[in-house]
C-alpha cells in the first residue's frame, strides 16, 4: 500500500490518495468470488460451479470489482491513517476511484475531517465575577418547611368549600366543540389546589365548591399546548366534588426533630440543615466559577470546527436523547409525533449545543498542551480504582486494563488541571 497525502482549500481536510498493489486487489477478487460462487447459475454448469473466468466472461469482468474494493480500501485506508498520523473526527469519504481493473494496481482518493486545533487568545488573566451563596435562616426555614411538608398528614373536611392547599377528589370529564376529548375523563381524582398541575384557570374554579357538588369548569388550553387537536381551544370539564382534605404541619420543637431526623433537639437539626446546604453553595459556587472561566476562555478562541465532527457531536447527543425516553418507558417515535417534530427537526436544534461543547473540549486541549499539563500515573491509577469500586468492577480484569477507560480517565484528570490552572490565573471581579 502506498499514500500520497494532499492538503485541501479546507483548513480541517486533507485528502488521500491510495495505491493497492494489483496482487493484493486480485487477491481479494479471488476471495469474493469464491464467497459468492453458490449464487450464480449459468447455462452447462452446476450452480456455484462456474469457474471464475467462465462468471466474469457470462456476466463482465466488473462482477466482483465493487465487493473486491470493499475488501481492501478499509484495511488500506486504515493503514494510511496510522502511517500519516491524522486524527480524524468523521467517517471518511471516497473521493473517486481513479483506476480499478483486474491486473493493474487499485487507486482511489479518500477525503478525511481531521481533528482542529483552538488557536488560543488571552487564557491568563481572564476576568470572571466572584460567585457567592451565604446560607440564611429563611434557607433553613425552607427547608424546614419541606420537613414538615413531608411529615404532614391529611384530615378529611366537612365543614367547608375547597380552600387553596387542600386535597381535593373529584370526578372530571373534558369537553371540547361540545365533543368529549381523549384523556380527558377520570374519576376519584386527587388535586391539589394550588399545584398548577392542571390547565391554568382549572383549579381556581375549583376553590368553593363543596361536597358532592357538581359544576362547569371553562377553561382554554394553551396556545403551546402538546396535543395540537386542543391547543388554544375553549373546552368545559363537569366536575363533582367528593372529597375535601387539607395538610396539618407538625409543629417545629424538640419532638419533631426527634420524629423527623436523628437529632434530639430542634437546634441540632437546624444546624445540621446549615452544614449540608453550605456543602451544596460550595458545590455550586464551584461549578459556575468553573463554567464562568471555560466560557471566558471560548470567548477568546478561534477554531473552524468541521461538519463532520458536529454531525457526530449531533448523533451522539441524539442518541443519548433517545436513550432517556427508552428509560422513561417512552420511543423517540411517540414522543416526536406527540411534539409534531422530525428526527431533523430536534437534531437541528442540537447543532449550536453541540458546537459550543466542541469548542469548549478544543479550548480546554489547548490550555492542556500550551501548559503542559499532565495526568501522572498514579493519579490516573488511583481514579481508575475508585471507578471500578463505584461500578463494582475492583476484580474485572477487563475493565482494569482497557485503554479506552485510562485514555478517559487521563482526559479528565488533564481537563480538571486546566480548569484549576484557568481559575488560579484569572481576575475574581468583586
């Protein structure tokens, strides 16, 4: 095999053109035909008995030249691209077949995306805000709020009309152009009043209504609404009122501490609440300091990203969309015609997410080389293990020694590194 490697117009292109020496092509002639000798049937011999010569002459010697190609331009392919150490990032494309024929060599152009480099602007220095969050006591009195809702109970109530905050149980039935409309009946439904689960304007009307009353609720679906059959539509739902129910809160003191956690006191529990949303404020400044600095960086990189590779950005991101419905219990299928949208349509509006990951991955490589920043073997070691124990994996040999794992984890560790070193040199705007 030979490679003569051309430059293009395109910055992130370049193109192959690849030589098979003539045996090796009719070497692989010869191994298809003998693949597919059972499927031809020609005049004064046995089906899959006709010598090769005979096959070619009854139906011309290009037969077996298309499969025979495929045979060789993989492997040649493959070949030239580790000799030539490209770094592609999409899926090769024959150019043109500039001469295959039985006895001469086999040559053919091959263009290839490679991987872009990020030309880097000012990476030091970048002026980022200080991000803060304190904890207050109205935070830990939310989340006490939260407790107590949790440990709430329901009491049923015969006294009154429905209050917003109670728990209603009713029968509905959806009408629209005096037409009943699917999904739109149920019975011994439970509500709450004030959760803006339903159509807005439903459960205020609700609000008064008393026991084993019936009554007209008018309404109109939103303009935005999923199925397009009722969307911005007036509809009527009849409904009956059969239960009313509302929340009693316990009481925030010592014996609800008690109740609701380890603590025996009220003020160890709300110090203990104090600790765990400090925890979380630290995780959050972090990750938006982290993500303020990344975003800086991108503003100051220029980088020609190829098609191909937000194509593959594209499929990868789609392919993980269609993952989440499947574990949700839903097909990419239904939900597109229940959004009325394409396949296309939602990779369309990927593209500019997937661009700005690229570009964000190309920048932080770049901060990687110009400081040379490095993952040591221990460390890409000592991660390695703590995946393992997470996956329970500690004794998967296999997974111990894959490449794939360490060149990610490697990848990880180097990009965690930049992105201290980005924040470590930037100016904190007060």
């Amino acid at each position: 095999m030979k490679c003569k490697l051309e430059k293009t117009e395109n910055a992130n292109e370049v193109k192959f053109e690849i030589t098979v020496e003539a045996e090796k092509f009719e070497d692989a002639i010869k191994k298809v035909y003998f693949q597919n000798a059972k499927y031809f049937n020609i005049p004064g011999f046995r089906k899959g008995k006709a010598p090769m010569q005979i096959v070619e002459k009854y139906y011309g010697k290009e037969i077996f030249y298309e499969d025979a190609f495929n045979e060789v331009a993989q492997e040649a392919l493959e070949e030239a691209i580790a000799e030539n150490k490209v770094e592609i990032v999409a899926r090769p494309e024959i150019d043109n077949i500039k001469q295959m024929e039985k006895g001469k060599d086999l040559i053919f152009t091959v263009m290839l995306q490679t991987k872009p480099e990020a030309e880097l602007g000012k990476y030091k220095g970048i002026e980022i805000p200080k991000i803060e969050y304190n904890v207050t006591d109205k935070d830990i009195e939310h989340e006490l709020e939260h407790m107590q809702e949790h440990n709430s109970r329901l009491i049923s109530v015969e006294d009154r009309a429905v209050e917003k905050g109670d728990i209603v149980t009713i029968d509905f039935e959806g009408f629209a152009d005096g037409k009943a409309f699917e999904g739109g009946k149920a019975e011994n439904y439970e509500l709450e009043i004030g959760s803006n689960t339903f159509i807005p304007g439903f459960e205020d009307q609700i609000i008064g209504m008393k026991l084993e009353e019936e009554k007209d609720v008018n309404v109109k679906f939103p303009k935005e609404y999923f199925s397009k059959d009722l969307a911005d539509k007036d509809a009527t739902f009849k409904v009956k009122l059969h239960e009313i129910k509302k929340k009693e809160l316990p009481k925030l003191d010592d014996e609800f501490a008690k109740d609701a956690s380890e603590f025996d006191t009220l003020d160890e529990l709300k110090e203990d609440i104090k600790k765990k949303l400090e925890k979380q404020n630290e995780d959050r400044t972090k990750y938006e300091t982290e993500d303020a600095v990344v975003k800086a960086l991108c503003e100051n990189v220029k980088v020609d990203i190829p098609s191909g590779m937000i194509e593959a950005e594209v499929d990868r991101m789609y392919k993980d969309f269609e993952n989440r419905l499947l574990y949700q219990g839903a097909k990419v299928e239904q939900y597109l015609k229940m959004v009325g949208k394409t396949e296309e349509d939602i990779k369309k509006e990927y593209e500019p997410q997937a661009q700005e990951g690229i570009k964000t991955r190309l920048a932080i490589e770049a901060v990687v080389k110009a400081e040379k920043i490095e993952a040591t073997d221990k460390e890409v070691e000592d991660k390695l293990k703590e995946m393992a124990k997470n996956y329970g994996k500690e004794n998967d040999e296999e997974f111990l020694k894959n490449e794939n794992v360490r060149n990610y984890i490697k990848e990880s560790i180097e990009t965690e590194k930049a992105i201290e070193f980005l924040i470590k040199n930037a100016k904190i705007k007060k």
